[in-house]
C-alpha cells in the first residue's frame, strides 16, 4: 500500500502545533502542541486520535524547535506513529506569507526557501518561525517532500482592483506593498464546506466568509475563487479583532508620531497589540466581553457595537462586490460559537435576504450548519475551519499522486 500519512506543522516563533492525518480515509491519528519553547516550563500536550486515548502532558524544558520536534517524534512513536514510518508520505507546512509569486501549494527546495525569507520584512512575526520549522523537520527526515501551503496563496485570485493600493505604482512595486490577504487556508476550506452544506459545487455559489478569532478576516468568494478580502499588506487591515485595529485613516500614526512623540515601534505594538477588542474595553475575550455587557458595562458595549459594526459594513460591501451572495458563512472561535455576533452581524439586513432563526442559531455544536430561516433568499451558516485538514489535502493532492 502506498503511504498516505501526512504531517501538518504550524511553526510559530515558541511553539509547534502538529497533526498526523492519513488520507486514504481523512482519519486524525494524532495531535498536539509544544508551547513556551525555550523555557524552563515548556509544554508538551499529545493526543492520540486514532486510539481514542487520553491527552498526555509533560512539563520541562524544550530549547528550540529541533527539540520541541523531537518530542514530538517520542510523542507519536509512543503511539506507534513515530516520524521513521514507511506510511509517512510527505510534511505540510503552513507558511504566512507566499507573496505574489506563490499561488499554490509547493515543494520546498533551496529557491522556495530563499524566497520565503526574502518576504519576512512584510511578515516578520511569522515567517521567520516557519522556515525554522521547515529547516528542523527537513533535517529530521530529508527523504520526505516537504510541502509550503501558503495562508495567502487563495487570495492571489483578487483581481488588481482589489489588491492594488492607490498609491505610486512604482514605490508599491519597489517595496512590494499591496493586499495579500491571510487566513486563506480557512477561507479556502470554509467556503468549500458551505458549498457542500448548500448541496451544490464551489463553482455554483458565492459566498462570504467571515473568520472570527482573535485575529478576524472577511473574504469574498465567488465561484470557488476570492475576489476581495479584508486583511491586507499585513493582518492589520479590516475587520476589529481581539487586539487588532482593523480598519482606520493611515494619517492617524502620523499624528501619533508627530503629536504624541511615539515611535514607529511604539505605534505598531499599539495598533497590532494593544487595540481592537482589548484597546477598547480591557477585554479581547467575547465571552467575557458578553458577560460584563449583561451587567451593564458601557464600555464593553461599547467595544462590542464597534465590533459588529465593523462586522456588517464588510458583509454589506462583499455583498456589493459579489453580485449575488448564497450564504454568509461564520467560522472560528467567536464565529462558531458566539451566536450574539452571529445576530448581531445580520440585525436590519433582512432587505439582502439575511436573517437567522433564533433556535437554530443557539444550538452549539454539531459541525456545519445552516442557522437561516427555512427558505431564507442567502443562507446563513456556522461553519467549522479545518486549516489543518486543508493543508494535509493540499499536500496530498500535490504529492500523492506521485507515489
């Protein structure tokens, strides 16, 4: 039998979250995280999915990522599922940012790598810790493809109308700066599952999905394809987020400099760290947002109007540039659990055809789901992401035909 497993890798800059998924059947085998690498209190959570075991935990230092892999390695091998496996067929890596010039899922080798690190001014929190996780895990096991799936590599599809800046042409080509867009392995996975919720192909509907995490992007996908999305040159742009700005005049940091003597890393960590949810009220947790709201806190109400503000002129401009949307997808932490935003999001739309029915929108849980009325003109669905599972499929269908 040919090998079939594949290994996802998120890398980040202190930590590693992985999963081993076979393909033959889309079966998990396992997953986990080593976190706070490079401490003496690193964690190391597995769990075994195939067998149905129970989660194990160890504490103690992991140095660095070649370490934190290793655990991970004795982790699996525990299982039976150790990283020498004839069945292991290749290593999926989510990688942030791919720039213009990756626009599919592609095996690593020297150029990919190079080019992957020429783009770390424009992700310098996030492709740095990817190529450290490509680098440790190829030493590892040289023998496997190591495949790069791209957070960025779906929204290569806008249009130049999209993801054109209005500035100098010439100083954004210089300096690469136009939008790319993140989050695309969830977007391209979650507006796949609406299609199949609707009964229909990606090609047949147009949908906007909206992934609400502590970092939140709007996408519009027509026919299978994004055609707009919120984020832009860097996460920074569009929707409010847990600790993000989101959307706001650009003129506003050159006040903050020149009028409030920040520097320009002072007014990056306050835009990306210290706003949105939390810069507002204290808070970047919705539930605990919804909780001081019921007591009536004003300023966590505030926070929250702001958010969902925000939230509908996106869903209304898609709406706009899509034509004819089928459904409103939510997905992510907030997205797939929070039904007040669900509600919120959509309240006064009913002109565009978007509602949602109070008891199908408070059940929790239970997978892909349709929360519009019966008969509702778009749908309106909760959508859970499965960014792990796009990258395993994309890697697969790359490399798996070849064995």
């Amino acid at each position: 039998m040919s090998p079939s497993r594949v290994l996802v890798l998120n890398s980040g800059s202190s930590s590693v979250k992985y999963q081993l998924l076979d393909m033959a059947d889309s079966g998990r085998l396992a997953s986990g995280l080593v976190e706070r690498i490079g401490e003496r209190t690193s964690l190391v959570r597995h769990t075994p999915l195939a067998s149905g075991g129970e989660t194990r935990e160890r504490t103690g230092p992991v140095a660095d990522h070649e370490a934190a892999l290793k655990a991970m390695g004795e982790e699996l091998a525990a299982d039976g599922l150790g990283l020498d496996s004839p069945e292991l067929l290749a290593i999926g890596h989510r990688v942030v940012h791919g720039g213009k010039y990756f626009t599919d899922p592609t095996v690593i080798d020297e150029r990919v790598l190079a080019e992957i690190e020429r783009l770390i001014p424009v992700a310098p929190l996030h492709n740095p810790a990817n190529l450290t996780g490509i680098r440790t895990a190829t030493a590892l096991r040289p023998d496997l493809p190591q495949v790069a799936v791209f957070d960025t590599a779906f929204h290569t599809t806008m249009p130049e109308s999209a993801a054109r800046y209005a500035i100098d042409v010439e100083t954004a080509d210089a300096h690469r700066v136009r939008r790319y867009g993140f989050h695309g392995t969830s977007h391209a996975y979650v507006s796949r599952a609406t299609a199949r919720l609707l009964g229909k192909a990606p090609e047949e509907v147009n949908v906007i999905v909206l992934h609400l995490g502590n970092g939140a992007s709007a996408s519009a996908v027509r026919a299978g394809r994004c055609v707009d999305t919120s984020m832009g040159l860097t996460p920074l742009e569009g929707l409010v987020m847990g600790t993000r700005s989101g959307d706001m005049d650009p003129a506003v940091i050159f006040h903050l400099m020149r009028v409030g003597g920040m520097s320009a890393d002072d007014v990056d960590t306050l835009l990306n760290k210290k706003s949105g949810l939390v810069g507002l009220c204290g808070d970047n947790d919705m539930r605990e947002i919804r909780r001081r709201i019921s007591e009536g806190d004003e300023r966590a109400k505030l926070a929250f109007d702001i958010y969902i503000h925000r939230l509908k002129k996106y869903i209304g401009a898609y709406y706009a540039v899509l034509g004819r949307v089928d459904a409103v997808a939510f997905t992510a932490g907030v997205g797939e659990n929070a039904a007040e935003v669900r509600e919120a999001a959509v309240a006064g739309l009913e002109g565009l055809g978007l509602a949602v029915d109070g008891e199908r929108n408070a059940v929790r849980g239970g997978g892909a789901r349709l929360v519009s009325p019966e008969g509702a003109r778009v749908a309106v669905a909760v959508v859970p992401t499965d960014e792990e599972m796009e990258i395993a499929q994309q890697t697969y269908a790359l490399v798996g035909k070849n064995n």
